[in-house]
C-alpha cells in the first residue's frame, strides 16, 4: 500500500516521503480500514510515541496522522461492533501507525459508524479537533448552563469547536486569538473576542472555566482568572501556575465512540460546522507538514475520492 512514512526522527519534516508499506493486519478486536481521508497535528514528529510503541521499542518507519475516515475492509479475531463495508471515522491509537495510508489497522473500539450523508473530508476533520473540544469542556471542565468559559485559540480547529459546543450548552464564550480570527469568532457566536496581540488578557474579567490549547505565558495568565471553585483546562502542556482556589488540569484526548457519535448528530443537523481547511490528495502531505502560511481550519489529506 501506498503511505506517508518517516524513519529519521533527527530529519524531521524532511525525511517523510510517499512510499510503500506492507498491508497492516487486523490484531484481535481490530479492524482494517480503507482510508478515504485523513489528518494530522502538525507538530506530531515531535512526539515519542510517534517513534516507539507502547513498549517503548522503535516502530520505524513511522506512519503519522490520528484523525480518519473510511470503510471498514476487515475484522479480526473477536471484533464486534462493527461490520465489513460499514463507514466509519475516529481516533487512532498514539503509540500505532497512523491514518496517512491507504490501509490501517486500528482498535475498532476506537471508531464510531459515519452517518452517509457526512463526506469522508468532513469527517476526517472531526476526531481529535471534536473529541478534544468536548472532552476539555464537559468532562474535565464541567461546564453548564449560564457559566462563562473563556477559550484561547478560538480561529483553530479546537478553539472554534468548543466555542460551537459552549455555546449550544449555554455557555458565555470569550474568545481569543489574533485579530485576523475576530470576524470569523464572532460569526461563531463568541460574545466577547479578545486580540491577544493587543488588548489585555485580563479584560475577560473572572470566568468559570478556561480552556487553553496554547500553553506558555497564556496559560500562566490564565490562572489568576478563574474564579473560585472553576478550572484551569489545557491541553498544551501541565500547568504551572494553578488556580487559587479551582482545579488545574493537563489532559490527552481520547477515543470514543459515543463521544463521535454526538459530534456527528450535531454535525448532520447543522448544530456544528467543522472547520475544514486545505484538501490535499495523499501524496502532498510532507508538504502540508512543512512550517509556512496555513489555511485555517484541518488540513485533510484525500486517499480515496468518493
């Protein structure tokens, strides 16, 4: 099969190359899919699972990329839950070869069905942007009804995600970002936007929750304005500075299943619209990962045309 692979971790961005890999197979309660679209985090070389297994031993060459969408080819021993042919999107395991190849195998527990009127691009952008954004929110910030949340990074595919999810919970978003991000967060409803790169941070005034995905000073700010009782959530990097009398977290993103399917729901009904950037076909993706002007929103990688 064809694949996006790395073997030099010291070469970085430049040792990945389109290439071809053995078929993957299918370990007990796996699957195999056919990949119609994928993507990725930009920074993922950077990370020592994307180098080893979970073990620790090398599992080069490496296969990056985590966010997927696709038809189930496969099963294996014991696998239930799902069925060959069905379409699927999700999360794949941190410490396996990733969803940039036209084949993967992955934990079928890790996949919900995709609903046929969801294309495999739109999809593909809605895993670790989706899951991150709800599980920040509602599992470890516990937001509710008339709180006020505030959200860095709100111009990403994260940011803008969770501002959609706060405010449908009935939340008061204040949002941050670059002053290039203002129209598009107000259009997504933030009732206040702040330019990090000219106004205050302290102008949010005290907040429920703050849900970072920028981590350094921002973060450390961040603190001092969180009332009592709320959470200081990120996914950047384990705080330093906690809140004087709330909760400080650092948290990793996980599958589930029942998790994608609400993402989906709200997907389907317009509820949510995901924040689709450049769609490239396969063969450009060390490209994409090069450093450079970005297209808001996920770049998808497209294997397959539907």
């Amino acid at each position: 099969m064809k694949a996006i692979a790395v073997s030099d971790r010291a070469a970085g961005v430049a040792g990945l190359s389109f290439t071809d890999l053995p078929h993957p197979e299918a370990a007990s309660n796996d699957v195999v899919v056919r990949v119609h679209a994928a993507s990725f985090i930009f920074n993922e070389l950077e990370w020592p699972d994307t180098w080893t297994d979970r073990a620790g031993r090398d599992r080069t060459p490496s296969v990056p990329g985590h966010d997927l969408s696709g038809v189930v080819v496969e099963l294996g021993y014991g696998t239930t839950g799902l069925s060959i042919g069905q379409r699927v999107f999700g999360l794949t395991d941190w410490s396996r070869n990733g969803s940039l190849a036209e084949y993967i195998a992955v934990e079928a527990r890790n996949l919900a069905p995709l609903p046929i009127d969801i294309d495999h691009t739109v999809a593909a952008s809605l895993p670790i942007s989706g899951l991150t954004a709800w599980q920040g929110l509602f599992d470890h910030g516990r937001l509710t009804a008339g709180q006020t949340v505030l959200i860095h990074g709100v111009g990403g595919a994260v940011g803008s995600t969770a501002v959609q999810l706060a405010r449908e919970a009935g939340a008061r978003v204040i949002g941050t970002g670059r002053n290039a991000d203002r129209d598009r967060a107000n259009e997504l409803g933030v009732h206040t936007f702040l330019d990090l790169n000219s106004e205050k941070l302290e102008n949010a005034g005290d907040v429920d929750l703050v849900f970072d995905v920028i981590g350094g000073a921002i973060l450390a700010r961040s603190a001092a304005l969180v009332r009592a009782g709320g959470a200081l959530v990120t996914v950047a990097e384990p705080p330093q500075v906690k809140p004087q009398d709330g909760r400080a977290l650092f948290f990793v993103v996980e599958a589930d299943r029942s998790q994608l399917a609400e993402i989906a729901a709200r997907v389907r009904d317009g509820r949510l619209k995901p924040a689709v950037g450049a769609v490239l076909p396969l063969a450009e993706a060390p490209a994409a990962f090069t450093p450079g002007k970005r297209i808001p929103g996920k770049t998808i990688l497209r294997v397959v045309e539907d």
